[in-house]
C-alpha cells in the first residue's frame, strides 16, 4: 500500500507545534533530524498498527521504542485500565497495586528481591546510580559508549540514541566535574574495562550497561563479555547494573539475565512494565535496595511513583507474559523470519549491510561488516539508511527514524505483515 497525502495534515501539525514545543517535539528523535523531512502524527494504534491523522495505516516496527510488546490497544490492558480509571488515577499514598506488581515482578526476574517503583527509565538509572554510589561511598562509575541510559547529566557522556542521533559530543549543562566522575569504554571491550579501573583503584562505584544495546541499532554483547564484567565486579567490590529498560520482560520473562545467563547486583526497568504508560523500576540485591529511604539514608521519592493506572496496565501485560511463555518463542520466531526476509531481499537489490537481532532487537546497517560497538555503528552509511527509511515509510512501514535505534517487534506483527514488509523492502533499490 503506497501512503498517500501522508504529509498533509502532519505538516501542519508540526509548523503548529513548533510554535509551542521546542523543535516541535517532546523527545529530540521525533523531529526527524536524523533522516529529514516532517515527523508523522500519529491518533490511533491497534494491534501492529499505527494510524496517522490523515488516516493512513503504517505497520509498526518500534512498538513506542518496546512496551507495547503485546501489541496496542491489547483488550486486555485497555479494560484493565478503563476499570482503574473510575477507581482513581493517583493517590501518592501506598496501594495493593504496588504490591502485586512487585511481587509479581520478583516472580520473573531472578535476583530481584526489593524493587522499588519509579516514573520513568531515566530516574531509574539516575537512582540506581546513587544507590551504588552511596552504599560503597565511591563516586566514579563507568558507563560504555553508545549506551543510553536516560538524559540525566552523569550519563550524557558519549551516549547512544538521541545524543548519537544529533551528534552530540558534549551536552551544554552538564558540567565538568560530574563528567570527571563518568569513564567511559567501548562496548564489548573487557580490556578497556580492566584498565580504566586500574587507573582509578578503589574509586569506581558501579558499572552500568545495556546487556544487549539498543541505542546504536540493536548490539548483542560478545560471547564472555558480561561474564567478564560481572567477574570484575565481584573482584573490586563494583556494583554491577544492568540497564533492562529495553529488554526487560522484552528478550524473555527474566529478561537478559535470563536469557544471557549473567547476574547483575541492580536492574533498572521501564518500557514493558507499564504497559504503555510511563513508568520505571529499579531493584536488585537486598542488602543493597535496604540503603534506600527509608530503610537508608539514600534518597529518592516520587509523588507518581506507583501510579495506579500504570500499575494496572504493566501488571496485566507482565500477567499475560508470565502466563503465555510462549509469546517468547513466537517473538523470537517471527523477528528471526523478518530478518531473514528483509536480508534476502536487500541482498538481491545488491545492498551491502549487516543485520544485529537478539530475541525480538532487531537492526540493519548499510556498508559496513559488523556492528559490535558504537564507532563501527557510527560508521554505517547513514546516508542508505535515510532513504530506506523513507522508502518503508512510503509503503507503510514505519522504521526508527534514526539508524542509531533499534527496531521492536510485538506480537500482534502477523506473518502476512512481514511479508509486506518484505516486498516493500524488495522495490528499495541503488
């Protein structure tokens, strides 16, 4: 299906917001810098489907960059939620919800013993930082680059995502001395690791990773590389956090833990446990969670945190999980097929490219052999991805708008769809 008219009322609409929000968008990789032209609006998603304001059906590939695992409008969430809406929509007091959803949380994901409910992944990085910092009374953490873990200031030090998206070496605002505290190594690099700890012996608090990066296209960790990190950890007394905000309940129930078979100290989440709704997490080790307020004397509060609405709609999506493993083994299955189709027809057309997928990640990068970090991701052509972007976009299939992001599949993504996308992936030629 060609998309007609499909800029019409989304031009409008951004000349319109521009007058309003900065740059006409409340997340920087909307705006469509990255591959040119006017960002789509979107009014309605059901299922594998996102429909513009002008009507138009596109098949969605980022599921909202990874919540809408299920799919969206899922009966089941929107009736769950519907419900709670005449309930109430926020308290700031304790709720059952609360409980539930982190008992269910437990449940999934080993390790987990507190886990303490916050609004979004960026605080839930930001706060597991300080948790790690204030029970070893160290300051320095190291971070790898490309890795995204949220806007706060000690993490926008060589990140991934929007920041690798425009470009953004050194963000204005964040000021030097929170930098110093930040050391930063390629990603699957353990000797780069091991030396930036020994040339701070005794300082570095914690060591924050994606298990699997999803912020300079989808970038499995190498065979060893977070068994080294966690053999590290345990030698220098570090604090090891797995950023599972993309692959929490995404990669398997246990998310990457499970599934790569590594263990961290803290977890942070997001994305899946809210549904939809914006939410986040971070939990771990007892002994360590107890140094949070008001077991402990590190702080972090948040009126919303636990919201209702976004308890309700994450603890019904991780129910259905928890209670039909075998969306897994589906997702993977058709993840697996798409890239599968989308590769031989780029081959075919004489494309050069690489493709990264682990479970249902998923991303391709044109002119370059492999993608294992951020500098080879850097130097995919950019250019190829730009037009095949708008190429998909044409026949309906909406893509990340960014070559450093990763596509997201859900469950409601048929095999017929992905043979759409297949064929509107065979007519992309040089």
């Amino acid at each position: 299906m060609m998309i007609k008219n499909s800029t019409k009322t989304s031009h409008l609409l951004f000349e319109r917001a521009q007058a309003s929000i900065p740059g006409g968008v409340n997340s920087p990789v909307r705006a469509f810098k990255s591959v040119g032209g006017t960002p789509v609006f979107f009014k309605e998603a059901r299922g594998a489907y996102l429909y513009d304001e002008d009507g138009n059906r596109y098949i969605d590939l980022i599921a909202s960059w990874g919540p809408m695992i299920l799919g969206h409008s899922h009966p089941a969430v929107v009736e769950a939620v519907a419900r709670q809406v005449h309930k109430a929509t926020s308290f700031g007091a304790p709720t059952r919800l609360e409980i539930e959803m982190a008992e269910l949380m437990k449940e999934m994901v080993p390790g987990l013993e507190l886990v303490r409910m916050v609004n979004s992944g960026t605080e839930a990085c930001m706060s597991a930082l300080r948790l790690a910092r204030g029970y070893t009374g160290k300051n320095k953490f190291i971070k790898f680059e490309g890795c995204y873990h949220g806007h706060a200031d000690p993490f926008l030090v060589k990140a991934g995502s929007g920041v690798a998206t425009f470009d953004i070496q050194s963000v204005p605002g964040v000021t030097g001395g929170t930098a110093h505290d930040t050391l930063t190594a390629p990603y699957n690099d353990i000797e780069a690791v091991q030396k930036l700890i020994d040339q701070n012996p005794g300082d570095i608090a914690a060591i924050i990773v994606e298990p699997v990066a999803g912020n300079m296209g989808c970038v499995p960790p190498q065979p060893g590389f977070l068994e080294k990190l966690r053999v590290i950890c345990d030698r220098y007394g570090i604090i090891l956090i797995f950023d599972e905000v993309m692959t929490g309940f995404r990669l398997a129930q246990g998310g990457a833990q499970e599934r790569l078979g590594v263990k961290a100290d803290l977890v942070t989440f997001g994305k899946v446990i809210g549904g939809g709704l914006p939410v986040g997490a971070f939990g771990g080790n007892r002994d360590i969670m107890s140094a949070i307020a008001p077991l402990g004397k590190v702080y972090q509060a948040g009126t919303l945190s636990g919201n209702p609405l976004a308890m309700t709609a994450g603890y019904t999506t991780l129910s259905i999980l928890h209670n039909n493993p075998q969306i897994y083994s589906e997702l993977d299955h058709k993840t697996q097929l798409l890239e599968q189709k989308l590769s031989e027809v780029l081959s075919a057309n004489g494309w050069h490219f690489t493709s990264n997928r682990l479970g249902s990640m998923l991303s391709f990068h044109f002119d370059i052999d492999q993608v294992t970090n951020f500098s080879e991701a850097a130097a995919a052509n950019q250019n190829t991805f730009r037009r095949f972007f708008h190429h998909m976009l044409s026949q309906g299939v909406y893509l990340p708008p960014s070559a450093f992001e990763s596509y997201f599949l859900s469950n409601a993504l048929t095999f017929e769809d992905i043979d759409f996308i297949a064929e509107a992936a065979s007519t992309f030629t040089a």
